[in-house]
C-alpha cells in the first residue's frame, strides 16, 4: 500500500470518526444552546440507544433489524428524555450548577439500571451481512485500500441526520419558535411562544438523535452500561470547540477533531494521539476562545 | 410497659451473652481468610467469578472438615476497581479482620498497590492472574502465569506454525507494555519481524488508524493485549474492515468471548494455563460443581481456576506446616504437589510462582476453546526474562 494510499484512508477514517463525534454531540449542543443545559447524563441516552439496538436485533433479527433500530432508539431515547425533562431538569431551569449534578445523578442511576436489567457485562450487537464488507479498491494509485460498508453507512446517517435537522431548524413552524427562543427567550415569550415546550421539544429531540447515535456506535464498539463515558468526553470537547450550542460549529468541530487526530495517527500511537488532539484544542482555544462559531444569543448573556 | 421493655432488655443481654460466648466458643475452631476482589466498578466483571471460586473452595474445604480442624470463615472485601481501595483493604483485613493470608487482586495496578501492605504487615497474598513479571515478593504467591508460561508459548506456537510477521497491539498500561517489550526481544531474537506495535488507551473505542497501519504492515498474525471493552471495539471494526488475519489474544477468556459475542471472535486464539474444555476427570468435577451452583451456562476461566486451586494448596501447606505463620506457610507452599487440580498437577517453585503447562486454544461458536497445542510437560516460572532483564532473578524460599 502507499503513501498516498494510507493518507487517503486516514482521510476517510477522519470523516468516519467526525460523524460520530458529531452523532454524539449533537444533543448536547442542541440543548445547550437552548437552556443552557449540560447533560452529564447524555452519555447514559448513547447507551440507551445501543441497548435499544439490542432488544431490537432480538424482536426483529436479520438484515433489515438495525434499520427497525434506529427509529426505535430515535423515539425511546427521546421518550426517556422528555421524563428526565419534566421530572428534573425543567424543575432545576434557572440553576445550571443543580442541573449538573441532577444530571450526574441520572447518569449513575440509569448505569445502574442498565447493569441490574442486562448484566455488568455488555450485550451482544452485530451488524448485518450487508453492513460487514469493504469496497476495496484493487488498482490504481490507491490499490490496496478498502472502505469498511459500515463506516460509510455511519456517515450517510451522520449527514443525513444533520440535513435533516438544519432543514427542520431553518425551514418548519416549530423550527422557527426553537430559533426565536434560542435568540431572545424573554421576547419569544412575550410575544406569546410557549418557551416550555419549545425547551421539551429541543430536550427530546437531543437525546433522540442520542439514541440513534447509540445505535450506530454499537455497530463499532461495545453496548454496555459505562459506554456512554466513553463517548462523552470526545462530545463535551467538540461541543466547546465548535462554540457552545452551535450546530454548524458542532460539526466543523467534529471534522476538525475527526481528521486531526486520524491524520496524526499515521504518525502516532492512538494514546499520544489523544494528547495531541487535546493540545490542539487547548491552543484552538488560545486564540479563539468563542469557539469555531461564535454564538450570538441572549440565552448566553450572562 | 415498663415491665415488658424490661424483659425485653433483659432478653437482649441474655441474647448478647449467649451470642458472645458461642461466637468465643465458635472463634477458638476457626482461621479467618480474607477474599479480595473488585465486586464493583469496570473490573468486576472479571473479579466477581474468581470471588466467587475462592469461596467455592472455601466451603468446599469447611464441608470436607475444615483446615487443621479449624472452619475457615471467610471475610470477602470490595477492591472496587480502584489500586487505593485494595490497599486500604488489605490493611483493614489483615490489620482489623485479623486473617492469616488473603487471596485477591487481578490488575497488576492492584496488585503493586497491595505489596507494600503484605510486606509491612508480615502478610501473605495469593494473588490468581497472569501478569507480566518483573517482580519478586516474598508475601506474595504468584500463581498466575509469568510471561515465560504464557506469552512466550504462544510465540513459539506461532513460530512452529510458521508465522513471521507480528503485529502488536495493547492497552496502554504496565501489562500490555511489559508483555510487549518481552515479546520484541523475542521475536527479533529468532530472527523474525514486527510489523508495528500499537497502544490504544483503556476502554478506547477508535481502531480505524491501528487497523489502517495493520493493512498497510501486512503482518501474518497480531498479538493482541488490549484489556476490557476496547476488545469489543477492536474485534467489530476487524470484522466490519474484512480483516481476516489470525488474532492471538492473552486477555480473552471463556468469559470475555461468551460476552463479546462470539460470532465476532469466534476462530480466534488465545493462550492460557487452563481453559474450561481441558479434558480430565478433576476439571469435569470442578465445573461441574462451579456450574450446579452458578448456573448450567456459568463460563469457568483460567483466573477462576488459579484462584480456587490457590485455597487448595494454602490448605495443604497449612497441613504440611502445622502452622498458620504465614513463614512457615509459604515454604511449606514452596514444592508442594497438588496431583489433581482442575488444571492438572501443580506445584510452586521456589521463586513462590507455579509450575504450570502452556495451553493454545482456539474458540469454537460455543464460546469454548478448542485446545490445538500445549506446551512440553510444565514450564517453570521465569519471573525476569533473560533477554530484557538479564542478570536478574528471583530466590526466596531457600
């Protein structure tokens, strides 16, 4: 294989990590734009997903189950999210700091609850036939590289996902309320929004796009009850990078991360790997600390 | 009223005494062991099962009449994953429990935590898990394998079977790294290749690069120590790129493969001492009885076994001694043949480490090992490899 071969793979492995980066954050960035809510149990909604996926694969086996899944996890994740919602968090609205550790506390709880339900050890998700092959290309400058079905699979969702939520913000009825809201709550309000349910919309569809986001990480990686950590300090990363709440500095984020730390990969090990991405972001934010996307909204005036 | 709660004090202290002196009277016929495993946090997975052996042996020996005469009573601690909390308690059950040697540990970041402990408190620990050498206490007995009766069997199976090229893949942490550092030595020794060495942190999830460099090294066989979950990971986005080189795992077992699934890692090797398919009338026993109590489909591993054959010589040297001094113990140890242990006949050397035979299995779609190869009779314990640590050794017990 090449030289430029393997800088063309790293380059599609950038792409493929960035769509899970930006599957994983976007919930996060969604309602932290909005409510100025971080959800330490936003993890927990990935993992949620994976066993969603699970039980899924168990009712409805063969090819076609993961695509079941997705809408599955889609609505449970969001379901789970609107209890948390209505049950804590809208409780906790004006107090970001209790909102916090109210979150962290959901999130121990529901990888309790994962661990007695399923077992301390993880469940089984595979992906179908039709998801585990490779187009490999076997002549030409780039012979010798393939391209695994699954992660170009991650990555249409990923775009697909992100297509459709940009069209949902900037185009229906309830995308413009979320927008006015994000922008100016007290005036959306006074001109007779319902900033309450707007808050539970944009909460729900959050951790929805988590669980199906969980899903497509249990194609990749382990479905038990910690997984959602291990996601979720990549996600708080791209959600600060990107510039807090933004979707498009979200994901031009998620690309930036995804192909910096693939790229210096060819070079390093995945452990030092991380510590440079880090020190990347550190110095990102040295000289722009607003993020890639500065957002500009009243929701985030002091 | 008052009449009635002055009998029931008078009841309770006459239920306080009666206990009190039965629990005197109990004390003067039993020997307090301390269980140390990780019942919670990520390793509990691993530790709740050999937890669960030691005991089974304990009880096992209490039913047979116990050790010298004595019931054992067993004091199980909470490692919870956490080195700090495993010295803390091992201090607490040597120290406050009063029991004469423990059994525990699995990481070896547990492990170098509970040491100091052992050695301050003129303890004895019997600790069940390969690991990767490089260390040399005499409060503690070794019994899982040193790298020589593991990772370098393996090696000489894939050198027999004509593999030439090795990848190296591991979590980042002393074990892997140490595992590594031995097996490069030896590789480049016989004159053969390493294709690359990889090191992914623990619980990583991302292999696309190690498994980009693993194409582009084109090597004939991958060495993998990755540790927990990553082995999820890793196996999923080997299968999902097509991969189909040979993997030789030195943390897999019957357990770990039965709940990755084992359509992904099935036809996967690994390298162990003992694995559940081992053909002899003692471990048909041992699982059996393990399987009664746990449940028909309860996986038996390599750790499990080393673990519970552990109790069993203790019980032995404490015979052989006539003695609970944890000195005269572990010299007793030091020789002693158990003929029919699950894993055959074993005995510790005097380096305090077991005499054991190197198995290669490879899983079959039931999650069991298949064993296709063992090593020539038992290999005796090496704790530092001539190559990377020459000049080094081990004597205790003479």
């Amino acid at each position: 294989m090449s030289e430029t071969a393997l800088v063309v793979g790293q380059v599609f492995n950038g792409f493929s990590l960035a769509s899970l980066f930006v599957l994983a954050a976007l919930g996060l960035a969604l309602s932290f734009g909005l409510m100025r809510v971080i959800n330490m149990a936003h993890g927990e909604m990935l993992m949620l997903g994976g066993y969603l996926a699970y039980l899924t694969l168990h009712i409805v086996p063969g090819p076609l189950g993961i695509i079941v899944a997705m809408p599955v996890a889609f609505v449970g994740a969001g379901l789970v999210g609107a209890i948390i919602e209505i049950g804590v968090i809208h409780r906790l609205s004006s107090r970001p700091l209790d909102t916090l550790l109210a979150t962290w506390g959901i999130s121990l709880i529901a990888q309790q609850a994962a661990r007695d339900l399923f077992g301390a050890i993880g469940v089984d998700v595979t992906a179908p036939l039709w998801l585990n092959n490779t187009l490999a290309i076997t002549a030409g400058p780039l012979a010798g590289l393939s391209f695994p079905t699954i992660r170009i699979f991650i990555i249409l969702i990923a775009v697909l996902v992100l297509a459709a939520l940009g069209a949902f913000l900037a185009r229906s009825r309830i995308g413009l309320l979320v927008r006015a809201v994000n922008q100016d709550r007290a005036m959306a309000a006074a001109t007779g929004i319902n900033a309450r349910q707007v808050d539970l919309m944009v909460f729900c569809l959050g951790t929805g796009i988590a669980g199906l986001a969980g899903v497509m990480l249990a194609l990749l990686g382990p479905v038990t009850p910690t997984v959602g950590q291990s996601y979720i300090v990549p996600a708080f990363l791209v959600v600060i990078l990107g510039g807090l709440g933004s979707l498009v500095g979200t994901t031009i984020a998620s690309l930036l991360t995804g192909l910096f730390s693939a790229l210096v990969q060819i070079f390093v090990d995945v452990s030092f790997a991380q510590v440079l991405m880090l020190l990347f972001v550190i110095a990102f934010l040295q000289f722009r600390p607003q993020g890639v996307i500065a957002v500009r909204s009243r929701a985030l005036d002091g | 009223m008052k009449l009635k709660t002055g009998h029931g004090a008078h009841l309770a202290t006459a239920l306080i005494a009666t206990t009190m002196l039965s629990s005197a009277a109990f004390a003067a016929d039993t020997v307090k062991v301390g269980v140390l495993q990780s019942l919670s946090g990520t390793m509990a997975i691993s530790e709740v099962t050999v937890k669960n052996a030691e005991v089974m042996a304990i009880d096992e020996i209490n039913a047979a009449g116990g050790v010298m005469g004595k019931k054992i009573e067993t004091v199980v601690e909470d490692g919870a994953s956490d080195p700090a909390i495993f010295a803390q308690k091992a201090t607490k059950l040597v120290q406050d429990n009063g029991v004469v040697t423990v059994f525990g540990g699995w990481t070896s970041a547990s492990r170098k935590a509970m040491l100091p402990v052992f050695q301050r408190l003129k303890s004895l620990l019997w600790y069940p898990v390969q690991f990767e050498g490089n260390e040399c206490s005499p409060n503690i007995m070794y019994s899982g394998a040193q790298p020589n009766q593991q990772i370098l069997p393996a090696l000489q199976w894939a050198e027999e079977k004509g593999y030439k090229s090795y990848f190296l893949i591991g979590s980042d942490y002393v074990f892997p790294r140490t595992a590594n550092l031995i097996l490069k030595k030896h590789i480049e020794h016989d004159k053969l290749k390493v294709a690359g060495e990889e090191y992914v942190p623990l619980g990583g999830t991302d292999f696309s690069a190690v498994i980009a460099k693993i194409q582009a090294s084109k090597p004939s066989i991958i060495f993998n120590t990755l540790n927990g979950d990553s082995n999820v990971s890793f196996f999923k986005q080997m299968a999902a790129s097509s991969n189909k080189l040979p993997v030789m795992s030195f943390s897999i077992g019957e357990q770990e493969a039965q709940a990755m699934g084992t359509s992904l890692v099935e036809g996967s090797y690994a390298a162990w001492n003992y694995f559940e398919s081992l053909d002899s009338a003692a471990n048909k026993k041992f699982v059996a009885a393990y399987q009664a109590k746990f449940g028909a489909g309860a996986a038996v591993t390599d750790p499990m076994v080393h673990g519970y054959v552990d109790v069993y010589i203790w019980k032995a040297a404490v015979e052989k001694a006539k003695s609970f001094d944890i000195d005269k113990v572990r010299k007793a140890a030091v020789g002693l043949v158990l003929a029919d242990s699950p894993m055959g006949s074993i005995k510790f050397a005097d380096n305090q480490s077991l005499y054991q035979t190197g198995y290669i299995g490879q899983l079959d779609p039931k999650g069991q090992f298949k064993i296709i190869w063992q090593s020539k009779g038992e290999i005796a314990p090496q704790p530092y490899d001539p190559l990377v640590f020459p000049g080094k050794s081990c004597k205790l017990s003479s």
